[in-house]
C-alpha cells in the first residue's frame, strides 16, 4: 500500500513528457503481453487435422475470432460506462482467463477443444478498450496511443516467433505451445498493469483542448450514435473491410509464408513486423505536433487514404514480380496499418474532440470493431467452408486489389461529411454565443 501511493506521488510530479513516455510504455507493455495469449497458434499450422472436412486451423481461428468478435459488440456497453477504479483487476482477470482457456485447449482432444478457442478470444476482446481507457483525452494521447497501437503489430510477429521457436527448438506440441508461450508472460502482465494503473488523470489543460472522458449512459450513447449515424456507417463500413485485411494476414501469414517459401524461418514474423511497427509509429506519434482539433481529425483521413494506396501498389508491384516476397509483406503491413492504426482510438480521439461530445474512445471504438470482426468471420467462411478455392497467397491479393480500391472512395467520403458537419456546428456555436451576448434595446 506504501509503495503503491509512494508510487502515485512520484508519477504526479513527472514533467509532462515524461509521464507521456511512462503511460505509453506501461500501455505497450500490457498489451504486448496480452498478445502472448492470443497469437502464438498461428504460428502452428496443425497439419494434417481437420474437422467435417474443413481445415482444423481454420476452425481454430474461426472459433477465436468469433469469441473476439462477440466481446466487442459486448464491450459497446461493458467498456463505455467501465468506472476507472475497475480498470486494471478487470485487464488482469480477463487475461487470466484467457489463460485458463489455452489449458483447457491443450489437455482437450481435438476437435473438441476448438471451443476453447472461442473462450479464448472473448475476454482478450475487451482488453484494448481497458487499456486505452488510461490514456485517451490528453494533449499527448496521440503519442501514447501510437506507442500502444504498434505493440499489436510488433508483439504479433514477435509471439508468434516465440510459439513457432517453442515448437521447433523445444519439440513441444502444437497444442501445448499457445498455453506454454502465454505462462512466459503472466507476470509481467500483472507487473505493467499494476504500473499502468499508476498513471496521473488527465490534468486541467489536458481537459481544456481535449475534452472530458466519462462513462456514458444509455441515453448518451444513443445520442451519440443520432448526431453522426451517415459518418458512422461510412467509417465503420470501410474499417470493417481493413480489418478483413488485417486480421487475414496476420492470423494466416504461416500459409502465406509458407506458400512463399519461408516456412521454417520462424524470426520471419519478427523480421517484417519490426520495421512495420518503426514506421507506423513515426507517422502516427508526429500528430501530437497538431493542437487543432479538426486538422488532425482531416490528417487522420489522409494517412488512412495513403496507408490503403501503399498497400494497393505494393500488391501490384509484387503480382508483377518487381518485388520479392519479404518486401511486399513489409510494405503491404506498413500500409495496412498506417490505415488501420488510426481507428485503434487515435481516429476518435480527434473526433471527440473536435465535436466536444460526451462519449468516450470505448464506445465508438468497439461500434467499428465489432463490425469489423464480423466482416473477418464472414471472410473466413467464404474462404473455407464455402468453397472458394483459391490458395492463400492469391486470395489475400486479390482482397488487397478490391478493398483498397473501395477503403479509399469511403474514406474520401467521410472526409467530406465530418468536414461539412465541422462546418454545421461552428455555425451553430457562433449563432449562441451571439443570442446569448444580444442586450435587448
């Protein structure tokens, strides 16, 4: 108790910059071990399995997807009206049960541990709120949020290095690996939520530019969702189908690496993500530079457009040979998430503050992922269970070429209304303030 208020005291009297590099790091920290849970069977390929003639590791990431999916549109409520007392022993108890899940999953018979993997993906889906939770509505919380937005890049290739070297080096089996590699960071998940929890509320200023962040009820989440309903289904409609993208290649880049033959490589995941995660980073964290609201919200849109023409040149480029194959998932995955970084709560950061409604970043967040997770499921069974029969490499290409095309139209179109609404409120707000200042004669 002692050293947790010593602790407190110590962090309330950092300079801003550094109380910015504390919550990122503690946040990346978190949430890099969270993936540690939830990643490392995808570098298992489960071969020769299968379960009413579909591949098992379909079912597998299916089943997980599903669970992820789920927890999203269960975390619109469950996130947005979290109080922050409850914050940091709810990240814990989550994880922890995650955890429980991969036991279950390994000492259960396949193909009836497939469940498990839907119980393992239902309470990971509520953690990126929780966390976020500690750093939105402050003048830095795009630099924090950056920080945290490339732990799910970097940590992806790095477990999954860890979970293909277990199997590889240790001989340990594919379904022992997921619970093994997630029991190397049980502790210092607890370790960094504890110091998370320690992070100062946003101060006065941070309040002034940025806007207040409370829990929101029903009430105000409905009225939310009427005052920007046309933006909303525009944006969601376009995250929905970057996140197809996404998830695609990093639950099955073992096929694609396989197919383009780097298989056995197991620092491939590593190699391509380090530089991904560097470059995303930069790109994002320089927004802090930005004090006007709006600005940044339209920048946002940008980087958005230039992350799917990245993407969309680099798959051209590599369908013509002009590039191997470790360029193309490089480039391919700075672009995607140059897209897909910015909804990850730095898209609506700006948003909320550039309107000053009452929300907060998990609300609107877990509306678009939840969305977008279904897109991934159903994704998943036009692939497998309906028949297309395509080999991975060719799909996944063939996606790029259709979904940037239209991520970049919608994203153009959402532009064009929050800007037109930006317009419709400052007209609004100057007509008050002169009623309200008029001295009748």
């Amino acid at each position: 108790m002692y050293t947790s208020v010593l602790l407190k005291n110590k962090i309330k009297n950092l300079p801003p910059w550094a109380l910015s590099v504390y919550g990122a790091l503690s946040a990346f920290c978190v949430y890099f071990c969270m993936y540690a849970f939830r990643k490392p069977f995808a570098a298992a390929g489960f071969a020769g399995l299968s379960f009413l003639g579909f591949d098992y590791k379909v079912w597998l990431v299916t089943a997980q997807v599903v669970g992820y999916m789920l927890s999203k549109f269960y975390g619109i409520k469950f996130i947005s009206s979290m109080k922050g007392e409850k914050r940091a022993i709810t990240i814990v108890k989550l994880i922890l049960l995650a955890w429980l899940a991969l036991f279950l999953f390994a000492v259960t018979p396949a193909p009836y541990n497939i469940i498990f993997l839907f119980l393992n993906g239902f309470p990971l889906g509520m953690v990126w709120g929780l966390v976020f939770s500690f750093l939105e509505g402050r003048k830095s919380t795009e630099f924090m949020g950056a920080v945290l937005s490339i732990s799910f890049i970097f940590s992806s290739g790095v477990v999954k290095s860890v979970g293909k070297s277990i199997v590889l080096n240790w001989h340990v089996s594919e379904m022992w690996m997921p619970f093994i590699a997630g029991s190397f960071f049980v502790i210092p998940m607890i370790l960094f939520t504890w110091l998370l929890n320690h992070i100062s509320p946003p101060t006065e200023e941070d309040v002034l530019l940025r806007s207040v962040r409370k829990p929101m009820t029903g009430a105000e989440r409905k009225a939310f969702i009427r005052t920007f309903l046309p933006g909303i289904i525009i944006i969601v409609f376009t995250y929905v189908l970057l996140t197809i993208l996404r998830d695609f290649r990093d639950n099955f880049s073992n096929e694609l690496w396989k197919e383009m033959g780097y298989g056995n490589n197991a620092a491939i995941f590593t190699e391509t993500e380090t530089y991904v995660s560097l470059i995303v980073l930069l790109c994002m964290s320089l927004l802090i530079l930005v004090k006007n609201n709006i600005r940044a919200f339209m920048i946002n849109h940008f980087i958005i457009i230039v992350g799917y023409v990245l993407a969309l040149i680099s798959t051209l480029l590599f369908q013509a040979k002009y590039i191997n194959p470790v360029v193309w998932m490089t480039m391919i995955g700075t672009g995607l998430y140059l897209s897909y970084v910015p909804f990850n709560a730095l898209y609506f950061e700006r948003m909320i503050a550039t309107y000053k409604v009452k929300s907060n970043i998990g609300f609107i967040m877990y509306i678009a992922d939840a969305f977008g997770y279904l897109g991934s499921v159903l994704v998943l069974f036009l692939k497998e269970f309906i028949g297309v029969k395509l080999s991975w490499t060719n799909f996944f290409t063939d996606a790029v070429l259709i979904i940037t095309v239209i991520g970049i139209a919608g994203t153009f179109i959402a532009a064009f209304y929050f800007k037109r609404k930006y317009g419709v409120v400052e007209k609004r707000n100057v007509e008050s303030a002169l009623l309200s200042n008029k001295v009748p004669v």
